[in-house]
C-alpha cells in the first residue's frame, strides 16, 4: 500500500502537467444561475455538497526586521445540494499561536459570501461580524469559525481568507480531498530559491505538477529611513492540479480518515543564501527528541522529585522486585493523580503543583511517572506519541506530537504505560495511544521507536445457557468476560452506567429480549495485574424463534447473529483499523422440547485467511434434545493492509452467511 510521496521541490523536476483539461477559469464572484439551479452532482448524485474549487497560493514576502514571511490566501466556492450538506456552510480554521521566538500564526477573512436564487435573481449576502468567531482551542492552538447566513438546498458559498506566518520550517497543509467530491483543486507556491522544501503528498488522489524557474523581485522599505530598495532573485513556482476528485468515504474500522485524505504538506529541508554554506534545517526524529527534552517544561521536570521521595519510599516499601516496584509505583501515580484532559507534551503548572494538587495535564502525570520509576532504579523514559485524533506523524516535527506517555526497561522487557487513565495498566494503553509508533527519549540525546500497537489478542467469552419452549420462547442466562483491551474498551464505555441503565442498552442493542438481573462487576485475572470485567444476566425473548406448522427455525447465536458485513466498499484504499487484535468466542447450550428432534443444521467450518490475518470456527453437535454451538471469530492483527480488503470482505460475507443459517427442529 503507498500511502504516502514525497519530492523535492526544486526545479529539475519537469513538468508533466496536461494543461488542456484545466483551461477553465475558477474565480470568487462568478456565481451562474445555471449552478445554483444544479440539483446534483452529475458524477456523484449522492453528495450532499461539492466543493466547485478549491484553490491556495503561497508566496513569502519580506519585511527588513523579519526577513522573509509565508503567506497563504485560500479561495473556496462550495454548492450545498441537501440538507444533509448544511453542516459544511460552518468553516473553522486552526492556526498556531504557540511560538516563543517569533510572531504567531493569523488568519485574516478577505470575503464571505452566501449565494441564493430568488425568483429568476441571484441574490448575494455577506457574512457579517457576528458569523465570525474567534476561539481559543488550547495554549498552542486558536481558531476562527465562520458560519454562512441563509443557506438552503442549491445555496453556493465563497470564502477567500489568507494565513500569515513567520514559521518557515513548514508551509500551512493544502487539503484537497474530503468526505464530499472536490471539483477542481489548485495549489500554488512560490518560493524564493533561498529555501529547499521536502514536498510530501497523502492519500490515493493523483495530482499533476508543474514547476518553473523564474525572475522575481519585490520592494522592501526601511523602517529607520523610509527608504525603498528592491530584492531581486529567483523563485521556483509549483503548480499542483487535481480535478473530480471522489469524495473519500469513511467505512467502519478506520483510525482517523483525516490521514487519508488527499493532502499537500512541505518541510523545510536546506537553507542556502548567496555567500553562504548550505544550512541543513530538516531534522530527524533523534534531533525532535533532543529538542523537546532539553525543554524546562520537559527534562528539568523529570529531575525534579524531592516533592515525592517521602511516599516513595514508603509505597516500595515491602517492593522485592523492579517488576513489583513497576507496578506498584504506576498504580500509586494512576490512582492518585487525576487527569484535567488537557494534551501536550509540556508541563503547565510544573510536576510539584500537579502532585500536590493532586491534577495535572498530560505531560505533568506521566513526567512525575517517569522520575518516579528512575528513582525506583528502574530504566524509565518518556515517550512521545500523537494520538489517534492528532493524526499520524507524516515528518519529524514537533508540531506532529500532542502527548506523552511513559516507557520502561527491567531485563530484556520493555512496558508501555500511561497513567492518566484510571481504566488503563501496564502494557494496556488507552485507545488514544494506540497509534502505529512512539519516540522514547533520553537525557542523554538518545532516541528509540516504540510500536504502540498490540500484538496479543484480548479475549471475550460469551457463554450461554438457554431454553426453549413448546411455544417458541426462550428463556436463558448469559455471561460475558472481558480481557485485556475488550475489557479497556467495555470499562471507556460503560464505566458510570448502573446495571440498570446497563439492562435497558443490553435491550436497545439488541432489540429482541427482555433484560434482567444484570449485574456488571471486575475481578481478578489469574498471574495478571489488570481486572477482567463480568457481566451477567438473565434474558427472555419470544422473536428468536419462527414457529411454522410442526417446525422451529432459529440462528444458533441466537441475538448475536450479524445481519450485515461492515465491509461494503468495491475499493477500499486506506487500511482497515481494528485497534486491537481480538478473539469472540461463544460457547452456547440450547435445550429444546422432547418433543422436537434436529432435522437439519449448520455444517462445522474453519475459514483461515492468508497470512493468519482472520479466523473463523463455527462447530455445532447434539445430544438428545440439547445443541452445543462453539464459534470463534479471530482478528491477529490491529492493523490490515488494503491489499489484503477483498479476502477480508469475502472473509466477514461468509461470516455473515453461517451466521443466519438456520437449526430446524421438527416435532415428533
């Protein structure tokens, strides 16, 4: 799968741009009638919307205190078709206000503007002040939203805003592909020949580029003497085209669409100014990890820990192993400390305000975690991650990582862990966490990637003991075990719901029974630290079983039975996530009435995929009037490649297939 390109922005590239297929102008204040009067997409008649065009052009001007500055205008005209395409007349635009050393990120809205047909008139009405928002997203983020007035079925909307930024290690991202077709989508950037960029582009859309070299020149003025004076040199101009762009849709099952929608990003790699040795301004993730450490709010907070000795001491206390000391030092930090949910891989307040108010952001929890376990004797290090929601990291920037969490060494073993979630352990991360890779750091410059993503498979029993009546009800008991991450993953749901709120969603997700005495309760895994969860309940149904003449007909899952694959997709181009690799199995024991004899039943099957990706087992036997089921479903990898999605749809349709094959009873 290649999911990712990268090239060089420099012009021995060639251009390979067909520029025939683009000669049509896309320009802001050019609304037709006949486009408002367009009801659908003709490539794409489900869209609720469509993006006409989407078009950016970065250029650097220079300022003689600042130097050269990066500025973006974005220009976007966007069709709303149904109601359901409303949403996407509300914009919000993040931009990075979290610099020390230069000035922050700002975005300027230029025009903004709803287009209606009123009668055979075409009526135009401009965003006003208080459709504009500015909000604060956190300490390094902020954000304008704007919110288009009087939309309806056929509005079209234009926008044009511009991002200015003095941060030129980075050019602002160009997203060309969304949940909804783009048209036509155009990215320009000129950039003086002083500063070579790493293009890197994302997703599965092909884009033609085009580049040149060429003269330019722009006026620069003296702050002290008013004086205007020319700066004369070369930039290389790249054009990016791309134009009936599908939309991407999101099937279940995926980590977050947002890395794989077609995206334009550029790192500065070399800074070469005339007279001057090239300067190599790319890092890799060793020099990203160096940085970060050397951070106050980083590596100093590490060090600290007169704040904790007293209580770390008298925790390890009866401790007569690192492997007890790990665990007991992680449940002390975990249990104690409480999470604000606040993101970031710097502290805020500091580690000793966190400990003593027992609350702290992200950094200030696992940090305090880190210098606890080093104190243990134990080899501790901070590892940085972006989370699920944060995206993957396309490059090594700091600007790609949003949290930390902590990694230990005891012999040859390595343990993973973040304490600020009350429902994680060791080696069992939050589902936030669970993101392809981490960078684990040392004070001493070292860095080494850490897979975040699990390798055994958490299990969940379901067994059943059920009856059924002359009349087709059935009556029954159920238990269900959680492990490992099945277990993290039920605790983030429910953790605060009663067993009654419990009972009544048991009924709403599976619609046929009737609940009771359910009861929710962890317990304590054999030689494991972390809590399985148990759930158990009685049930009663009259709809699982089909009453025909002197016939029962029934699934053998009973109200497990899946009624659809959630692979649905002819093509599926990014990969399928299951988060964690996982094993279902059902262990069921139905009686039916004496009266009744089995005369035909679902026949035993083994499915195996290519490369042991997916299993499934599905064995059925009887003995008088009792019928044992035993069906495991096996998933052995987080994470499958969509090379692999046509076998694993065709995998999931033969689940789904045995799944609904019926028992027929006949009475005697």
């Amino acid at each position: 799968m290649k999911l990712n390109c990268w090239f060089l922005i420099v012009f021995t590239f060639f251009s390979f741009a067909n520029t025939t297929i683009f000669a049509q102008k896309y320009e802001l204040g050019k609304v037709t009638k006949a486009e408002l009067r367009e009801k659908v997409n003709p490539n794409d008649t489900t869209a609720p919307a469509t993006i006409l065009f989407k078009k950016a052009k970065t250029t650097f001007r220079y300022y003689d205190e600042k130097g050269f500055v990066s500025i973006t205008d974005f220009y976007i005209k966007l069709k709303i078709y149904k109601k359901e395409g409303f949403d996407w007349a509300n914009f919000e635009i993040p931009y990075y206000v979290g610099y020390e050393a230069i000035d922050n990120e700002s975005i300027s809205i230029v025009s903004a503007f709803t287009y209606n047909l009123e009668g055979d008139e075409i009526v135009k009405e401009k965003v006003a002040s208080e459709g504009k928002f500015k909000e604060r997203i956190n300490e390094y983020w902020e954000s304008k939203s704007i919110t288009f007035p009087n939309i309806k079925e056929g509005s079209i909307i234009e926008l044009r805003y511009q991002l200015k930024s003095e941060n030129l290690s980075e050019l602002p991202d160009f997203q060309y592909q969304y949940k909804i077709p783009v048209n036509y989508a155009e990215y320009i950037s000129e950039i003086p020949e002083f500063y070579l960029y790493k293009g890197i582009r994302s997703g599965f859309v092909d884009v033609e580029l085009d580049q040149k070299l060429e003269d330019t020149s722009q006026p620069t003025t003296n702050t002290s003497t008013s004086n205007t004076s020319y700066l004369y040199y070369k930039q290389i101009k790249s054009v990016y085209k791309a134009e009936k762009i599908p939309a991407l849709i999101e099937e279940k099952y995926v980590n977050n669409i947002n890395n794989y929608y077609g995206k334009l990003t550029h790192e500065l790699m070399t800074i070469r100014y005339p007279d001057e040795a090239p300067k190599q301004i790319a890092k890799n993730w060793e020099d990203v990890a160096k940085s970060i450490y050397l951070e106050k709010k980083f590596g100093d907070e590490i060090e600290k820990n007169k704040y904790y000795l007293y209580s770390l001491k008298a925790i390890l206390s009866d401790a007569d192993s690192y492997e007890k000391k790990l665990e007991i030092v992680f449940n002390y930090v975990k249990n104690t400390l409480n999470w604000n949910g606040k993101y970031g891989y710097l502290t805020k307040d500091g580690v000793e305000k966190a400990y003593e108010n027992r609350v702290g952001n992200g950094a200030e929890i696992n940090l305090i975690l880190v210098s606890m376990l080093k104190m243990a004797g134990i080899d501790a290090r901070p590892v940085l991650i972006s989370t699920r929601k944060n995206g993957i990291a396309l490059f090594p920037n700091r600007s790609q990582l949003n949290f930390v969490i902590a990694r230990a060494q005891i012999g040859e073993k390595l343990y993973v862990m973040d304490a600020t979630d009350k429902n994680s352990y060791i080696n069992i991360l939050p589902i936030r966490d669970l993101n392809w890779e981490g960078r684990a750091i040392d004070k001493s410059g070292e860095s080494e990637s850490i897979d975040l993503m699990p390798k055994q498979n958490s299990i969940k029993i379901t067994n059943m003991m059920c009856t059924i009546d002359e009349g087709g009800n059935v009556t029954g008991k159920l238990k269900e075990q959680y492990t490992q991450y099945q277990a993290l993953y039920f605790n983030d749901l429910y953790e605060n719901t009663s067993n009654q709120n419990y009972s009544e969603k048991l009924e709403d997700i599976h619609r046929v029974i009737k609940v009771e005495n359910c009861s929710v309760s962890k317990e304590k895994q054999e030689n494991k630290e972390q809590l399985q969860v148990i759930v158990n309940y009685d049930f009663s149904s009259s709809d699982l079983v089909d009453t025909i003449g002197d016939k029962m007909f029934f699934s053998p899952l009973m109200f497990f039975t899946s009624n659809e694959s959630p692979f649905k997709q002819e093509k599926r181009e990014y990969p399928v996530d299951f988060i964690f690799p996982k094993e279902d199995k059902y262990l069921f024991n139905i009686e039916f009435p004496a009266a009744y004899v089995v005369e035909s039943m679902p026949k035993a099957i083994s499915i195996q995929s290519s490369g042991n990706l997916l299993g499934f087992k599905y064995i059925t036997a009887v003995s008088g009037n009792k019928i044992q089921l035993s069906v495991t479903v096996s998933v052995n990898s987080s994470l499958i490649s969509a090379d692999y999605y046509q076998e694993l749809k065709a995998v999931f349709n033969e689940i789904i297939k045995k799944e609904n094959e019926k028992i027929v009873l006949k009475k005697i």
